[in-house]
C-alpha cells in the first residue's frame, strides 16, 4: 500500500492562544480505514478541516498524495476538494434543493452530461437508501437521510479519500448500523476512510486503526 | 445554455429575493434619474428664455434696401449671431397695434414716424453676452443705424441664474449619486448574503469561483439591465405627464421637456449594470471558503 495522506508536526492555534491541535503526526496508507477518536473539543473537526484546506495549519505540513496542501494555489483548492469526500457533522446542504440538485453537484462542477450526472446519482441514491427520493426537498428530511444525501453527494465522484466528521451523530442506532456498512462497502471498493467520532461502539468491535487525539494531542497509535 | 439553466435555477431558489432588490435598484435609480432630469431641463428652459432676450437695431427710416441687406451680412458675419429678421416700419405698427390692443392709443400715428428694426438672435445667448456690448457699440457707430437697445442686464442675471442653478442641481445630483451608488451596492451585497450558506456550500464541495459566480453576475447583469431599463422607462411616462401639466406655463416651454442624450442613457445603463456586477462579484467572493 502507497500513502495517501501524511501529517507532519501539525499545529493549529487559533486566537487569542487556544491549541486546537499541537505538533500531530501520522500517516495513512491507501485503501484504509482510520477512526479518529477523542472528547468533544480534541481537535477531531479541526484535523478533518485542516485535511480538507478548509483551514490552514499554523505549523506543520500536511502531504495529499505526496504534495505539500502549503503549495496548492487558491485555483487548485478546489481540486484538491474534488479529491477528497468529507462528510460534513452539519451536512452542509443546499437547502431549499432537491435531494437529486445537492447529489449531483460535485458532477456538475465537472462539467459532466446531464444523462451520465443523472445515471450516477441513481446509482448513488441506491447505495444510501433513498432510492425513489431524488425529489424530495432537502428541507422536508429527517436528520438520518440528510446524513445519507451528505454521503451520497461525498462519495459520488469516487474520490480516493473520504472524510467524514460524526456521521452517526444525529442517528439512531439502526441508521447508525445501516451508514457504517456503506462506509465498509466504500471502502472495501478502495476508498481511504478517515472517520471522527466520539462514540467508541463505531469501532470497538472493528479491526480498523485507530487514533486518539486528546488536548490536541495523538494519544496512541 | 448550461450557464443559462443554472442563472434560472438560482433564480428559482429565492425569486422574491432578485425581484426585490430589482425593484429597490429600480427606485434609487428612477430618484437619481428624475433629479437629472428635472436639471437638464432647469439649464434647458434658462436657454431658452434667453434666447428671447434680442439685439433691436433701430435704423435711420429713409434706410435703403440695399443698405439693410449689406448691414444683415455684416451683422451676420459675427459667430455668436444665429439670426438677423427685418422688420419694416409698417410691421412695427402693427406689431405694436397687437401689442396695446386698445387701437385708440396708436391713432394717427404713421408708419413712416416708426424707425425700422434689425432684430439680432443668439446662438448662445450666454455665450454672447460678453460680446455683446462690443458688437453693439460698433453698430450704433453706423451710420444707417439710430439707436441699438439690448437686455444686457436681463441677460447677466439670466446667466447667474444658470450658474446658481447648475451649482445647486449639481450638488444635488453628486449627493444623490452617491447615495445611488451606496444603496445599490447594498442592495446588491444584502441579497447576496442570504446566498451566503449555499455559495460556502459549494466553495467546499470543488466548484471553483467562476462556476459559483457565473449564474450570481450573470443575474447581476439582468437585475442591472432590467432596473435601468424601467428607470429609464418610468420617467420617461413621467416626462410626458409633466410635460402636459406644464403646458402653456411659460412661453419659452413651447417645445416640452428635453430628455436624455442617447449617450446619457447609454453611460446610465451601463454605468448600473457595472455597479451591479462589481457588487455581485465582491459580495459572492467574500463568501468564497479557499
């Protein structure tokens, strides 16, 4: 396995003097899937963004794919984006939008036919569970399918990574189970899967790779 | 046609919103617009009153044809002049008969006791009055002529009434421009702010700033276009119904309300659209997460 993702001596200190993130390092090799764990304010969302080039370390580099995010222009950040699927803890979706508009946008940034945008966010919508939805108004969901339309529109133009901060936070554990086997399924398709959360039963019982970040720290290995 | 769809769908997503801050850009417009007019046409009507202030060239009364033809070209010759009308002492009577109107005031009095008259008119009246002096001196010199009378007093309070005014309208229009300018970009930030969420949304989810800011300038444009268009249209209704109210209020309004150049118009709707795109472009970009 090649690495996809490298952390080096990452720290984030936001103002007036508050370390979200202090001197972290790691590596994550293609094809894996890492949960990041930790208490509520260990830094876990600051870490995914700072990934993402949402937001800039104050110190440190982080390699995508062997190249250093400091040296991606603001031009190339959004397809640096385009490579990386982040599902986002508050969704992040187009409100007043169908389910269908909010999926297919990363394909319409790529400029692709409407048929193949159409036939892919079928496909997508299949996956997740909201097959025959595509319609519906993203303002009309539950908690539980909006966290799905999030990760059908993060995974629909196969990026090699995905990230994903809390995705269970907001369901049940029946949907909680349900959203765990499309990320298994994803990633035993080949995706790099990168999940923060706080709650321990996502992968007690898992054999994944785990890091903990506590006070801005890795904890353990 | 891609760029088209999507201007319609972002236009779908809060219609209320672009045909609000149309209608805001519309007003602020048709406000500055109105007052620009109302200038123009203050400068205009004192141009015009001017122009009725005349030079009469009293001529000797046993003048002869030839003598008045030569002393038309001279006259006629100086830039500032637009104009020199003959009036025979037979006209002056009559003239003056429908002037009195009571014909018992004029009995017995004969053509011949009348000088004839060289009625001199302007160019630029404003532009003469300087001249106006000199070229009235060298005429009385003449021998044809007897006397040569002239407003000139009329004329240099007209011309400080246009200077008065231009400096007030002036003023006016530079304050109202910018608050214009103000409102407008406003406007324009304020119903990009609503938009704030789903341009951030997209900024995370790889579109780049041109695809996210094509469909907002290009709405820009047509909220520009549209708002100038029936500014310009709405006060164009509105000469027209001024026009009608003023009608028969002065002499010097004989021929109505003047309106816009075609350049004027031009510099309008291109100068609001340029607002509007300038607005757009700074407000969205702001909202831009890179």
């Amino acid at each position: 396995m090649s690495e996809i993702l490298r952390l080096e001596n990452v720290t984030k200190i936001y103002k007036p003097n508050i370390r979200a993130l202090n001197g972290v390092s790691f590596s994550v090799q293609k094809g894996e899937f890492i949960f990041l764990t930790g208490p509520s304010g260990a830094g876990k969302s600051t870490l995914l963004n700072l990934i993402f080039r949402a937001e800039r370390p104050t110190s440190g580099e982080i390699y995508f794919d062997g190249r250093p995010l400091s040296s991606y222009s603001k031009r190339e950040i959004p397809l640096l984006r385009r490579q990386i699927g982040f599902v986002f803890q508050d969704f992040k979706l187009l409100p007043h939008r169908t389910i269908f508009e909010n999926v297919a946008i990363p394909l319409e940034v790529l400029g692709m036919a409407e048929g193949e945008i159409r036939r892919r966010v079928l496909i997508v919508l299949e996956q997740v569970g909201l097959a025959g939805k595509e319609q519906q108004l993203v303002d009309q969901l539950s908690g539980g399918e909006k966290q799905r339309v999030c990760l059908a529109r993060a995974v629909i133009n196969h990026p090699p990574i995905l990230l994903a901060d809390e995705p269970t936070g907001n369901l049940d554990s029946k949907r909680t189970e349900e959203v765990m086997e499309i990320f298994e399924n994803l990633n035993a398709q080949g995706t790099t899967i990168l999940l923060a959360t706080h709650d321990e039963s996502l992968f007690i019982d898992r054999q994944r790779r785990i890091l903990v970040l506590d006070e801005g720290r890795i904890i353990n290995l | 046609m891609k760029l088209l769809k999507r201007t319609f769908a972002e236009f779908k997503v809060a219609p209320g919103l672009y045909v609000g801050s149309t209608l805001v850009i519309t007003l602020c417009l048709t406000i500055f617009a109105f007052f620009g007019l109302i200038y123009l046409n203050l400068i205009h009507f004192t141009k015009e009153v001017a122009k009725e202030l005349v030079l009469n060239v009293y001529l000797n009364p046993n003048i002869t044809e030839e003598q008045v033809k030569k002393l038309s070209e001279y006259i006629q010759k100086d830039p500032l002049v637009a104009g020199v009308r003959f009036i025979p002492s037979e006209e002056v009577l009559k003239e003056l008969k429908e002037l009195f109107e009571d014909p018992t005031l004029l009995e017995g009095v004969k053509a011949s006791f009348l000088p004839p008259v060289l009625v001199v008119s302007f160019k630029d009246p404003f532009k003469a009055g300087e001249s106006l002096p000199i070229l009235a001196g060298t005429l009385e010199r003449r021998p044809e002529t007897e006397k040569v009378q002239y407003a000139h007093s009329w004329l240099l309070r007209l011309k400080r009434l246009k200077r008065f005014l231009e400096l007030i309208s002036l003023s006016g229009l530079f304050l109202l421009g910018t608050a214009t300018i103000f409102i407008v970009a406003l406007t324009v930030h304020f119903s990009l702010s609503e938009r704030r969420e789903e341009i951030e949304i997209l900024s995370l989810v790889g579109a780049t700033p041109g695809f996210i800011q094509a469909p907002l300038l290009t709405l820009a444009f047509i909220e520009g276009l549209i708002a100038s268009a029936s500014a310009l249209f709405l006060l164009f209704t509105l000469k027209f119904y001024l026009e009608y109210l003023s009608r028969g209020l002065l002499p010097s309004l004989k021929e109505g309300w003047v309106f816009f150049s075609q350049i004027e118009i031009a510099i309008l709707i291109i100068g609001v659209v340029a607002l509007c795109l300038t607005g757009s472009y700074w407000a969205s970009r702001r909202f831009l997460r890179y």
